[in-house]
C-alpha cells in the first residue's frame, strides 16, 4: 500500500499586504492543502486578494504581540503540518520543487523542519546574507510561539531536520517604527531590560545608528551569565561596528576575538578580523584570518543572519589583494580566478584577472584564464 503525502496547513499572518501577498501565494500555488490567513486590521485590499486563495480568513484583534498572532494562527490549521509564510515571504521556482518533493518524504517521525531563509541578494544575483529558520512543523506536537518581536517557534524536543528548500525574503516597507513602539511597550510593561529583550533593544539602537548606546547594550548582554550562543556571536560582531564607527580600533579588535569564547570560530568573524589587519596594510596577518575563514567554512552558525560573501568569495578577493601585495602572484592568481566562480560577471575580477596574468613571470605555470 502506497502512503498519501502528509497534508500542509499554510498559516499567515498579514496587514495592509496588498502589494506582496499574491506574489507569496502564487509562488506556493498547488503546494498548500489549505491556507489559513488571519488579519491583524488591514485597511487596504489585502483581504480582498487574500479571498482569492482561501476562504480560511480570520481576524485577529492586535494588542503589539506577534507571537499571540501566529499561535491564533496555528489553532486554526487542520492538516498533518503547518507551514508559516511572511507576505513579503516567496518559493522561486527550484525551491517550489524542493517542497513538492520534501512533502512526498515527509515522515511521521518528524517534528520539524529547519529551511534556509534568504535575507539580501546582490546586484549578480549572490546571496548577501542567510539565515535559517524552522518553518514546518508537525501540528499534533502544538508547538507555540514565543515573542511580542522577532518572535520564535519554541521546540523543546522532537526530531528536527534540515531542508534545501530555500524561502527568499523581499521586503518592501520598512517596519522600524512599528518595531520601535512595540519594543518600548515590552520593555515597559516587563520592567526589566535583560536577556533576548536587552539584545533587541541593542539591535534596535545599532540599526538606528545610536552606536554608543548600542555598544552599552551589547556589553551588558555579553556580561550576562547565560544567554543563546548565536545572539552573542552576533553581538559580538555588531559591537565591533559599533566601536568602528565610534573609533575606538582596539575594543573593535577585543569584540572580535571575543566570540571565540562561544565556540568554533565563524568565518565571517574571521573576515572581519582579516579586514582590521587589512586596512593597516599588515598582510601576512590579515591573509592568516582570511585563511582560517576559508577552514571555517562548515562551522557556519545557521540560527542567526550570516553573510554569505565571507562563507564564498569575499575571503579569495581579500587573499589576492594580500598576496599580490606580498608578491605571491600565482596565489593572488588563484584566489582571484577562484572568486570569479562566485561572480563571473564581476569586472574588478576581470580586470585582476588580466593583470595578474600580465605580471605572472611565468604565465605556464598557472592554469588557463576562466573566460
């Protein structure tokens, strides 16, 4: 006997989405087994178009809480697994088959599924900043959500996998004042700044560009006795910008190496490190960080937004610039030819490309031009 596919509730939560929730919905058309959208107070036609797909559409009384929303969600849902989807939220064309077929391998045994989520791209289409994020989960284990703001799937155990099925973010409004009043109400009403809340009140104040005020709070996160690993890396990273704009080169540097204290180190902290000896001209020791990004790439921590050019390219341009300036032409030519790979199109490459080869005493001695 042939077992049916596991059915998936498609969970939303919306407001004035006119503009991008059929661009969602059409690109997971004829993957969902029912869509339930829950409105938050839309005064455009988001529920007009939402109509279109479902006539699974509630409303939802918004009290400054997103995860009180999305659980309301959630509770609507019927089928074997629930899938939760931004309206600025959308499957290309590769990851849609990606669903089709992870829904035929779907197993009982399985709680939750962790996708990639892709934050940026760039002007040749590369990925600029990743993350991942559990995005389907089996309805009977009634996972909850947790969070008025940046809010997150609490699973305190059940089989967990890793899926290829990429969802790409495209925002198009900017939600930073909405964000801000929410914050400032939840720190009110909690009466204490500490834990996740002190570190979004810090990405808060670094995304505002008060950097004195978010270097504060990033280090009084990081005295915390405990807290998740991935938000201290991230701190880690944030207060070292914070102390470059602020100019204080030696605590940036100290930030830097104090992510080591919570694991392997990151590659894209490695490039940063490499970046710091790189704008003083130290090139031996900035090839040495750029290097041990290139080892760490595995090590990547993916429960927090990385960028991808350290984990791909950025670290073998870094290299040729180190090694031509240390004369080590035919590495600066294989660093060079192996960033192309990721950026053929890139004209700096190119034209590296050419003059690398131009300089290469013994032009035999290398492998062939790419293009």
């Amino acid at each position: 006997m042939i077992e049916r596919p596991m059915t998936i509730s498609l969970c939303m939560i919306v407001k004035d989405e006119e503009q991008t929730l059929a661009r969602c919905l059409d690109s997971v058309a004829g993957l969902m087994d029912e869509i339930i959208i829950v409105d938050t107070g839309s005064t455009d036609r988001t529920k007009t178009i939402a109509a279109r797909y479902t006539d699974r559409l509630y409303t939802f009384d918004w009290d400054d809480d997103f995860a009180a929303a999305r659980n309301e969600s959630f509770d609507q849902a019927t089928c074997s697994y629930i899938m939760w989807l931004d309206a600025d939220d959308v499957l290309l064309g590769p990851d849609r088959e990606r669903l089709r077929s992870l829904k035929q391998r779907l197993s009982v045994d399985i709680d939750a599924v962790l996708m990639p989520l892709h934050l940026a791209e760039g002007e040749q289409g590369e990925l600029l900043f990743t993350s991942r994020r559990i995005r389907l989960v089996k309805r009977e284990r009634q996972y909850r959500w947790e969070g008025r703001l940046h809010e997150d799937l609490v699973i305190p155990a059940g089989r967990i996998v890793h899926s290829d099925v990429a969802v790409t973010h495209r925002r198009m409004d900017n939600h930073t004042l909405r964000n801000q009043r929410i914050l400032a109400r939840w720190i009110s009403e909690s009466g204490k700044l500490e834990g996740r809340l002190l570190y979004f009140h810090a990405n808060e104040c670094f995304d505002r560009k008060e950097y004195a005020e978010a270097a504060e709070a990033f280090n009084r996160l990081l005295a915390e006795p405990s807290g998740y690993r991935e938000d201290r890396i991230t701190a880690c990273a944030r207060l070292a910008e914070c102390y470059l704009h602020l100019g204080k080169p030696e605590q940036q540097l100290d930030s830097l190496l104090h992510s080591f204290r919570y694991g392997v180190p990151q590659a894209d902290l490695c490039c940063m490190i490499g970046d710091w000896f790189f704008t003083r001209s130290e090139w031996s020791t900035a090839a040495y960080w750029y290097e041990k990004a290139l080892e760490q790439q595995q090590h990547a921590t993916d429960l927090r937004p990385v960028p991808r050019p350290c984990y791909s390219w950025l670290p073998h341009v870094r290299l040729s610039h180190c090694y031509a300036h240390l004369g080590k032409l035919n590495a600066s030519y294989e660093h060079n030819r192996t960033a192309l790979r990721y950026l053929p199109d890139d004209p700096h490459l190119l034209a590296n490309e050419r003059k690398l080869r131009e300089a290469i005493p013994d032009p035999s001695s290398t492998a062939p031009p790419l293009k």
